[in-house]
C-alpha cells in the first residue's frame, strides 16, 4: 500500500491529514530552577566569560596585592597553629632575602603545602591555584585576598605564567610547584620548565624547598596532627634572559630540581619506598 494515498472517507470525501500536534512540555517542578542554577558551573559558561572571570582574579593581584589585613590576620592565626598541631619545622630560613624579588620552588604533596610554605616566609607571598578553586565566590575572595591567582591549567599557563613574572619584576615574593600538579605519595614528580623560565626572565634568585608531612593531613574533612617539616636551601641565581630557549629552561628546570631533591632527600623524602600492589608482587613472585 503506498502510505502517501490517503484511503477514501466512508462519505465519498477524501479525509483531510492529520494536522501535527506538538505535545506541551510538562512545567518544571517546584524548585526545579533553583537546582538548576545551583547544578550549572563555572564549566559551563562560555570560555570567553570564564577567562575573564579569571583574569580579574590575576588583575586584582597586580593591582591591589594581597589584603593586609586578611593576610596579616589569618598569618597570625595560622603559624601559631602550625608550629604546635602540625610541630612545623621551618629550617634554612636564613636563606630567604627579605626584599627584592624571590621565586620559590618547592615539591607538591597538600593543599596545606602554599599555607605552610607562607608561614616560612617574613613577608607575603603569592602563588597559582587552579581556577577550580576560583567557582565559589566567598572562597576566590579569601584565596585572591591571601596572594592565590588562577591558572587554567586545561587551557594553558600563559596568563598565569605572565601574571607570576610581573609579580617578580615588581620585587615581590611568588611561589611556583614545578610539578605542575600534587605527587601526593612516592619520588618527586618529574618538574616542567615554567620555573626555569621565570628564573631567567626576571633574574629573580630561585630558593628550592622540600615540604614532607602535610600528605598524611588531611582524611575527608579532618585535619589531623601530624609532624611537618620545611628546608629551604640557598637560594640559587641565574642571568636575566630576555627569551630564553625551552632547551635553556629545561636544563635551569633540572637545576633547581635537583636542589629541591636535596631538600627532600636531607628531610627523609629518599626513604619513601612505594610498595608493589598485588599484582606486581605475583609477577616478581613467578619470575623468581
């Protein structure tokens, strides 16, 4: 039967096609715009307003610095805190210049890791965050106001990268984890070359620094005393270059990692020994 030929109508007249009907969609349920607007992200904007999201952040950094008094306050608070929960162990503190541009190097195992390093600081200190931790409002306020800036680290670093020179050009203090991301148990992670780069374009004096105890911090929402301990080594100078060669950052990069890895090493970090899994241990168990 062809579908197209409308069948005659039992009076002789041809039947008139259905008209198409669309079919009203059912009102949202009571509170349903609310979850939806407490559900939508900061993902999930347009790119364009996420970035300028972020880039007030970075602006904010370079124009106002950090909020002395949130910073001084919470400073307060917080060493005493840390030297009695956590038996915070600063040592080599005497090798941090107190003026003058610093970039710090440092290993990356907590959240806890840029509040601990502050604390062994004499003077305020900025450092990258990723822009996760910029969604919610209240927290992007108390972030930017201690020194965090946002690094889109999906996107690329560029900004971030530019907003940490110029913080060093302007003789202030910026902490960088050249790991890029936590290494929350094991070796030290491999680091990548932005520290090497900012160290030759600025001329700023690199000091290494090892953090070990804060990994064992925190479970779920508990903060729970454990001994930390920080070593800052001498800090380390290179030439200013204008544009240096990723070739020239990568082998500062491996520099000044290999001077952090002597801070670990001198702390115990060597002694960590990852155990094999179950699967590893069968395996060396039927090799053998």
């Amino acid at each position: 039967m062809d579908p197209l030929r409308h069948e005659p109508h039992p009076t002789g007249r041809a039947a008139a096609p259905a008209e198409r009907r669309e079919t009203p969609a059912p009102a949202p349920a009571k509170g349903a715009g609310r979850s939806a607007g407490r559900a939508a992200t900061p993902d999930a904007r347009e790119p364009s307003e996420r970035q300028a999201s972020l880039g007030f952040f970075r602006e904010h950094a370079l124009s106002r610095g950090v909020n002395p008094i949130l910073y001084w306050t919470a400073r307060a608070l917080l060493v005493p805190f840390f030297l009695v929960y956590f038996r915070l162990a600063r040592i080599g503190r005497e090798h941090l210049p107190r003026t003058g541009p610093l970039l710090l190097a440092a290993n990356h195992r907590s959240f806890l890791d840029p509040f601990v390093i502050g604390a062994l600081a004499r003077r305020p200190v900025y450092y990258m965050a990723k822009r996760e931790l910029f969604e919610k409002r209240w927290q992007a306020w108390f972030l930017n106001g201690l020194g965090a800036f946002p690094v889109d680290r999906g996107a690329g670093d560029k900004d971030a990268m530019d907003t940490a020179r110029t913080i060093l050009q302007r003789g202030d203090c910026v902490v960088i984890f050249p790991e890029g991301t936590r290494v929350r148990r094991g070796p030290l992670g491999d680091p990548r070359r932005g520290v090497g780069r900012l160290a030759l374009e600025t001329g700023a004096p690199v000091a290494p620094i090892a953090v070990i105890g804060t990994e064992d911090v925190r479970r779920g929402w508990r903060v729970r005393p454990r001994k930390v301990r920080i070593r800052v080594g001498r800090a380390l100078r290179y030439p200013t270059v204008e544009r240096p060669s990723p070739r020239l950052a990568a082998a500062v990069t491996e520099r000044i990692w290999a001077c952090v890895s002597l801070q670990w090493d001198w702390l115990g970090g060597a002694s960590e020994i990852s155990l094999p899994t179950l699967d590893e241990s069968d395996d060396q168990a039927r090799a053998a």
